[in-house]
C-alpha cells in the first residue's frame, strides 16, 4: 500500500491502521493508503492497470472517533478509479467506484434517490463509463436544463441514475463503534455488507479497472441532479481519525 499523507494528515501502522486530521484552519489535509502505485511499473502509468476487477471481495473491521452528525469532511474504503487526478495517473476520467463512503454537510451527491440528501455514510456504486452512460453524455446539457422543473427531475433523474450505475443504502450503523463491513463485487452486481447484514444489493457493477482506497480527508462536494456545484475545504476543529483493524481483499 501507498501512504500518501497531505496538510499534516498521517497515517500509522502498529498492530491496525490509524488515519488521522489534526486541527487547522484552512487548507487541505489527507490520510490514505491506496495501491494505485501498482500502476508505476507500466510505461506509461494507466489506471488499465490498477489491479481490482469485478470478482473482487473486499473485507475490512473499522471504527472512526466521531459519528455521522460530527465527523467532518470525507472517509471510507472500498474501490475506485481516482478520476480526477493522483500522482500516479495525473489526467482525468469518468468516475468509477464500488466503496463505503462517508460525507459531511454541505457535501450532496447525485447518488442518492431523490428527496434525499447525497451525504451522511452509506454503501454506493457508480460508473459513468459504462457504455449506456457514455451514451447519455450527449443529452447531458437538455437533462440539466430539464432538471430545473421539480415534476420533470421527478421523470428523468431515476433513468438517469440507472444509466449511471448509481446505487445508494445508508448505512444504519454508529460510526463509533467497531463493524465489520464487506463488498462483494461481481461481474453482474454489487452486495454490501456490514455485520453479516446485507445493507444493499444492487445489480450496478462498475466494470474496472479500480484501486482499492482508505483514506479520511477535509473537502466537500456539491454536485446535484438540477446542476448546483461546488467544492472545497472544512476547518477541523478538533483531531478526528479513522482506526482499521482488519483488512482483506481477495479474488
């Protein structure tokens, strides 16, 4: 695994994995592992070459220091394709994931149904590079144009998602408490599963090539159905981190 630790974001290893923001004001801070580095081997770097593909189970032990309501900024665990940017593969893609995530306010995510609001932590999947999403690119101006009428967001936006591969399940689960949490990824469907309970089961299966990432850091994304945008930085007002006891991924 790669440690990549960012404005004063570190990572720990002895005897589990300890992912850890201090306090600051501004700025951006990151603790990860990931191991898209595999890819450094190849001339030149692709994420063709990152080493997860459906057929994939992925399982990890995890708790985090605060709960939904004040754990700030982003977290989670699971796979991906770093679409817009990593030191290893610097240009961008369309965005691939299978992963439990986290998000605080204001972060919203067009991933979840609507009338809910795309934050909190849930299980999700998304693949904008499917070949039905791929053909949905050039409608992608009318949609946003149409999704400004409530009635007609209410029409086209489920299509849409579908046509995304995006899936969605909060997870009811504290944050604070230890939980086993596992992704049966497969070639025709994704299942989540934490405790033993299957949280989501979902025929959306991002295709790969993906990385596996663990990582806690302080942004925030607004990216909504009727084209609301945004992103930046939290301020950490006390040190908050993300313990890993446990972790698997076999084939």
């Amino acid at each position: 695994m790669r440690r990549l630790e960012l404005g004063g974001g570190f990572v720990e290893k002895n005897g589990l994995w300890r992912f850890v923001l201090p306090p600051l004001s501004s700025g951006y801070a990151d603790a990860q592992i990931d191991d898209y580095g595999r890819s450094e081997n190849k001339h030149p770097p692709s994420r063709r070459h990152y080493p997860w593909n459906p057929g994939t189970h992925l399982k990890i032990r995890a708790r985090f220091s605060h709960d939904v309501s004040s754990l700030r900024g982003t977290a989670g665990f699971g796979f991906w394709n770093a679409p817009f940017g990593d030191p290893t593969v610097r240009w961008p893609a369309l965005p691939q994931a299978a992963w439990f995530f986290f998000a605080s306010a204001p972060t919203d995510l067009p991933l979840a149904p609507l009338g809910s609001v795309g934050r909190g932590w849930f299980a999700a999947t998304l693949d904008a590079s499917s070949r039905r999403a791929l053909a949905f690119i050039p409608l992608a101006p009318a949609v946003l144009l149409l999704n400004q009428f409530p009635r007609l967001r209410q029409r086209i936006w489920p299509a849409v998602q579908q046509r995304l591969g995006m899936s969605f399940a909060a997870l009811p689960v504290n944050m604070t408490d230890w939980h086993t949490y596992e992704l049966h990824w497969q070639p025709f469907g994704s299942t989540f599963v934490v405790d033993d309970a299957v949280i989501l089961q979902t025929r959306h299966s991002p295709h790969g090539s993906l990385g596996f990432v663990c990582w806690l850091d302080n942004q925030y994304l607004v990216a909504t159905a009727n084209g609301r945008f945004s992103s930046g930085t939290l301020p950490i007002t006390e040190t908050q981190w993300m313990e890993v006891e446990r972790l698997e991924i076999s084939h």
